[in-house]
C-alpha cells in the first residue's frame, strides 16, 4: 500500500482514478475489513485502484482542542494495520477548520474528485461528511451524478450477535473485556511502550516486573486488573501477566502503573521497547491485607495465566 502524507506530493505524482472509502478507522476492526474489502472488490471489478482516505489526528481534536481521544490505534499503527488489507493507496487527509466547513458536494468536488481523482466513493452504511453532517446518502448519490463520481452504498457487517464498532472495542477494554475487544478487533489489542525504572517491589515478592511507558498517551488503557498478555520484544515472544493499577497493598496512591511480568524469563528489559497484547483478564486489581498475601495471590495469577496459555 502506498501512503501519502503529504497530498501537495499529489501535484506532481498524482494519483490514478480510484474506487474510495473514507472514514478515522480508529483501530481498523473487523468492521473496517469488511469495508475495505468491499472497496477492494468495486475496484477489482472496474479495473480501479482502491483509496483509503482517513485523518492523521482526530477532527475532534482539531474543533476541541481540548479533547483528549481514547484511541484504540496511533496513527502509525493504524496505517500498518490499512496496510495488512490489500488496499491499494491510503491519503492522510490533513483535517483542517477548512476542510470541516466544506459542504459535503463541495468536498466531493474540490477533494476527492479534484486532488484525489476519486471515480467511485464506497459510502458506509452509517458514514456521513460534510458541514455538520447534514446531508446523507441520497444527497451524496445526487452531487455524485453531477459531478461524474458513483456512489455506492457498502453492505454492513452484520455478525451473529455481535455489535461491531470502536465504540464497542472501547467500552469493552474499559469494563476489562479484552477478549470481547479481540472478537470486535479482529486481533488481540495491543500497547506499545518501553520499559522504564521503578520500584522493584515485584522483585522483592518473587515476581520481578518490568514497568511500562506506553509510547502514545492518548492511547486507551485497558481497566485495572491482571490479565494474561504476549510479550513482544527484540525479535522473542513471551507469556507474562500484567498488572494495570495504583497498587493498593504497595502504595494506595492515585498513580496508576502498568507492570508485566514474564513467566520463564531472566534478564534485564530496561530501556527496550516492547509490544503488550492483551489475551484474557485474570481478575480486578485487589487490596490484599500484607505483601504475603500478595505474594500468595501473584502465584494464583501466573498459574491462571499458564492454563489461560
């Protein structure tokens, strides 16, 4: 997949007629596939590229600057996720105070045919654009005959018994749910960080952890509790188990930290960065009455996690 980050690259390599979708894909869930595999299929069948058009920030970000979002994905990452469909092109759209106060025919006409040479505009099922959102599909399909661009109205994905959106993976990471989250993801979620000095009290319980930054603050961390992850570091891949929380029995303060063990592990992580991913919880972040009791319930976690593996 080629990625433009910068359309002005556009003026002088442009790109070829596509069949597009636009949309934030905040952590390109099964949702999203389906799309995109839809986009995929039209273009097959027109002898097209495909396009993808998404945002590198959140637009509620730029008309709130106070918003902080719960991303589900990066930007970064969100692109090497787009990458993994077959899509041919992706455009990281700049959302600008501009963009956002373009009618929804006005963007058709000036962005996507204009800069983008979009011939066809796959629209999903509940995707509107424009001023306000004001308009809707039967407008777009009205601006497209006028401006020689077919609009196609994607299938949505209907699973059994399942709701599929972010919004879904969120609520389910934040209630603990990972492996509800998983089934909206299509993969187990995932943070990105390094590890960094703390207070070694694992260590002094029988149980060293490494301490974790997430590498994007604005990413969604997961509710307290231990969970069963995957590690990912320099190349290995190891089985740990994770505490996210204040520590109540250690600290009972208001910091919240992310600490993981790894099962059958020894040596020295500081510094290296490493991927978390998110496989099962074990239970919610507890107060136990002394670090002997907290030892005796890490031992019940890493065995739960043994048998979760």
């Amino acid at each position: 997949m080629r990625l433009i980050t910068d359309i002005s690259d556009l003026q002088t390599s442009p790109l070829p007629p596509s069949v597009a979708t636009i949309g934030f894909f905040d952590g390109v869930h099964v949702g999203h596939r389906f799309l995109v595999r839809q986009v995929c299929e039209v273009a097959r069948e027109r002898h097209l590229s495909s396009l993808l058009i998404t945002f590198p920030v959140h637009p509620r970000m730029v008309m709130q600057t106070d918003y902080q979002p719960r991303l589900l994905s990066t930007f970064d990452e969100k692109c090497t996720l787009l990458a993994s469909t077959g899509a041919g092109y992706c455009v990281a759209l700049p959302f600008t105070r501009e963009l956002a106060a373009l009618s929804a025919h006005d963007f058709m006409q000036q962005v996507l045919r204009d800069q983008l040479y979009v011939h066809t505009l796959v629209i999903g099922h509940d995707h509107r654009f424009g001023h306000n959102r004001a308009e809707g599909f039967a407008d777009y399909v009205r601006y497209g005959d006028e401006l020689g661009m077919e609009i196609v109205r994607a299938d949505s994905y209907q699973p059994d018994d399942t709701n599929i959106s972010s919004s879904v993976a969120r609520a389910s990471l934040e209630a603990g749910e990972v492996d509800k989250a998983a089934r909206c993801l299509g993969y187990d979620y995932f943070l990105d960080g390094h590890v960094i000095s703390g207070q070694q009290i694992g260590r002094t319980l029988g149980y060293p952890t490494a301490n974790i930054q997430v590498d994007n603050p604005l990413k969604l961390i997961p509710a307290d509790g231990v969970y069963a992850v995957r590690v990912r570091t320099e190349g290995h891949i190891y089985k740990g188990m994770l505490n996210i929380g204040c520590r109540p029995t250690i600290d009972n303060d208001t910091h919240r930290t992310i600490e993981v063990h790894l099962l059958h592990f020894e040596g020295n992580l500081y510094g290296h960065p490493l991927r978390i991913e998110f496989v099962r919880r074990i239970r919610g972040e507890q107060k136990f009455l002394n670090r002997e009791a907290l030892a005796h319930q890490l031992q019940l976690d890493a065995e739960e996690a043994e048998r979760i593996f």
